[in-house]
C-alpha cells in the first residue's frame, strides 16, 4: 500500500471513529464490486478479534460496520459524515 493510500484509510478510520463516538451518521461508497453505498453510525463490528484485523500497520481495523453491513475498510473509495438535526429548529 502506498502512504497516500494509507493516510486516506487512516483518514476514514479518524472519521468513522470520532463518529461513532458521537453517535454521528455516516455514509460510505465501497468500490463498485462492494456494493450500494450505506449510511449509519459505524461501530467496530463485535465478531472479529481487534489484533487480527488492523490494516497494515495503520492502526485501524480492517472493517466497520455501517448500518447493517461490515464494510472492509480497504474497499471504501467515499466517506461522507452528516450533521445532527437541528433540534431547536427542525
């Protein structure tokens, strides 16, 4: 993997990270053989033990889950973070 590649994963890992700490939505787009885009608020999935799982020496784990689905972390080419409502006014 080629560092400007790395510092993209690392990138969305920091994103989908502090979301999910936040309870923030998001939305990822796997490459086209991936499937349909998924938005949710991203979790490390619970089924897979974190040491085996990191990419590289990145740091991140290999996947995330989305919504419903675990999204291999390699194969995310778009990373969208939406704001919360507004509560105050709509």
């Amino acid at each position: 993997m080629d560092d400007q590649h790395a510092q993209f994963l690392i990138a969305v890992g920091d994103l989908c990270a502090a979301a999910g700490l936040a309870g923030l939505e998001v939305q990822v787009q796997p490459r086209e053989d991936g499937g349909p885009a998924v938005r949710g608020v991203p979790s490390e999935p619970s089924s897979s033990p974190a040491a085996r799982d990191q990419v590289d020496d990145i740091g991140y784990r290999r996947t995330l889950a989305v919504g419903d689905r675990i999204i291999d972390l390699e194969s995310i080419v778009a990373c969208t973070i939406y704001a919360p409502a507004n509560e105050a006014g709509g």
